[in-house]
C-alpha cells in the first residue's frame, strides 16, 4: 500500500515538473522531473518485487523468492548511479560552461517547493521499520528532498545573476544520487551474495541446541539468508555414538521445533547428526567439504 500510494504521488510530481520546465526552462527543472521519471520506474519495480518475493517455494526455486526483493534494489541502485546520476553529471557540467537564464523563476521555485511536500510526507509513511524495498524507497524520498532543495536554491541564485548556479545545483543532486545508489546497491548485493547473520544468531543457536542433553557438541552451522528476514540453517551436533538412528531423528526434530519457535527468522532447518566433536561453531561449505572427502 505505501509502495502504491508513492507511486501515484510520483507520477503527479514528473507531469508538475516537466509542465514547468517547458515553461521556465531552468536545467535544475528538467533535472528533477528526469530525476522523478526515474523514480517512477523505481517505484514499480520495487513494487513488482514484493508481489514477486511473496510467492511460495516451487521446484525451480526451492528456498523461495524472498531475494526477489534484494535484487529490485540492486537493479535501482544501478540505475541510480549509472543513469540518472551520470546524465545530470553530464547536464550540470554543460549548464556551467555554457550558462543560459531561466524565466519566471518564482513560478519554479514554488512548484518545486509543493512538489517536496509530497515526498516529505510520504516519509513519515515509511517511519519505523521497514522492508529492503521499503528502505530503497524511503531512501529515494531523501534523496528527492535535499535534491529539491538543491535546485530551489540553484534557481534563486540563477535568478539574481549567478546562472551557473543552475548547472551546479544538478551536479549537487547527482552527487546525492550516487552516494544513495552507492548504499543501496552494498547492503542488497550481500545478501544476493549469501550473505550470513551476525555471531549473536548463531550464539543463540549455539545455546538452544546445547539445552539438549544429549548433545555434546554443536559445530559447522552455515547459515544464509533466503529472504530480508528468512535464513536457510544448516548445522551439524555430536551425540553418543551409540544412538540409534530414530532416536537421532526424534532428537533433530525436536530441536528443530525449538529453533524455529524461539528464532522466527529460521525458515528451514537441517541438522546433520555426528559421532565426533567439531572444532568450529561456524563454517563454509568448501571447510565442511574438505572435511568430508578427508575421511
């Protein structure tokens, strides 16, 4: 529902600015209602990318869709930097060299001033925790703030003779653009990645298993997320060697019941029961390989 609301609020914005550009053909103009485009495009695929992430596990995708929405935000933060940004780079260095004033800039600052009231109330929106596609949209809002900003003031000095003003103001926001896209495209390209949790989760999945008695040993846990907020949990525990294997698998089951109640974030779980002790709690699959083919 955010996502929808920001989307129609955009398109309203791009029609605002492009209206007033033809009018008072100030660069920074042009720049936001490009900028806003853009966004438009961002919105919905952001937008696509949950009702993709959403859809159930299937055959050719087994651990689920969850990533979908990890991908829509590196796909954004390219086109942050490699697109919009660039161009306004390349605009914002030609209005330096070769200066030309806008008309009726009054009429453009105050569009650009109603078109940032929409975005910034669309922030309070997005206030509190968010989803990865929520925060890249979120971060689009900020961006479209201080950019707004930035060319309100790039008009004004335009306007009292200092023209490059307007060309520097698109540099601004193209600096702003990239340093987002930067943000946006690290933090989702880990999890695309296989991008592991924080050593606090695999304490907690170190001293559940271990409240067993049976267990003597936790050890090579991999875990991965599948999703923003679903992890693929692979582990391996030491038991009495004498063990049978139903009591094994009775003994795998309930510990699975218990990490999956008291860690939600686990959306599947295999364990792998030993007759030896491991060394490390925490493990690669090429380490666990390795170990295999030695034996």
């Amino acid at each position: 529902m955010k996502l929808k609301l920001t989307l129609i609020a955009y398109v309203s914005i791009v029609f605002a600015k492009f209206v007033c550009y033809l009018i008072t053909n100030y660069l920074a103009m042009l720049a936001e209602a490009l900028h806003n485009v853009v966004d438009v495009l961002i919105f919905s695929t952001l937008l696509y990318s949950e009702r993709l992430s959403a859809k159930p596990a299937d055959h050719i995708h087994p651990l689920g869709h969850g990533l979908a929405k990890n991908l829509s935000c590196v796909v954004v933060a390219v086109i942050f930097i490699t697109v919009v940004a660039f161009e306004l780079f390349l605009e914002g260095i030609e209005r330096i060299m070769h200066p030309s004033i806008g008309r009726y800039p009054d009429l453009a600052i105050a569009v650009l001033m109603a078109t940032t009231i929409l975005p910034i109330m669309l922030t309070v929106m997005y206030r509190g925790e968010r989803t990865s596609t929520e925060e890249s949209a979120f971060a689009e809002l900020q961006n479209d703030i201080a950019s707004s900003l930035g060319a309100i003031f790039g008009i004004y000095f335009s306007s009292i003779g200092y023209p490059i003003a307007d060309g520097l103001a698109s540099i601004f926001i193209a600096t702003l653009i990239c340093m987002n896209g930067y943000r946006l495209f690290k933090t989702n390209a880990s999890y695309l990645l296989g991008r592991s949790p924080d050593e606090s989760f695999y304490e907690r999945i170190k001293a559940i298993t271990e409240s067993f008695p049976e267990v003597e040993d936790v050890h090579d846990i991999i875990a991965i997320y599948m999703g923003e907020d679903k992890i693929h949990l692979d582990m391996h525990i030491t038991v009495d060697g004498s063990m049978t294997v139903k009591e094994a698998d009775e003994l795998t089951a309930r510990i699975a019941k218990k990490i999956l109640r008291e860690v939600p974030e686990v959306a599947y779980i295999l364990i792998h029961v030993c007759a030896e002790r491991g060394k490390e709690i925490k493990a690669t699959y090429d380490s666990v390989m390795r170990r295999i083919f030695r034996m």
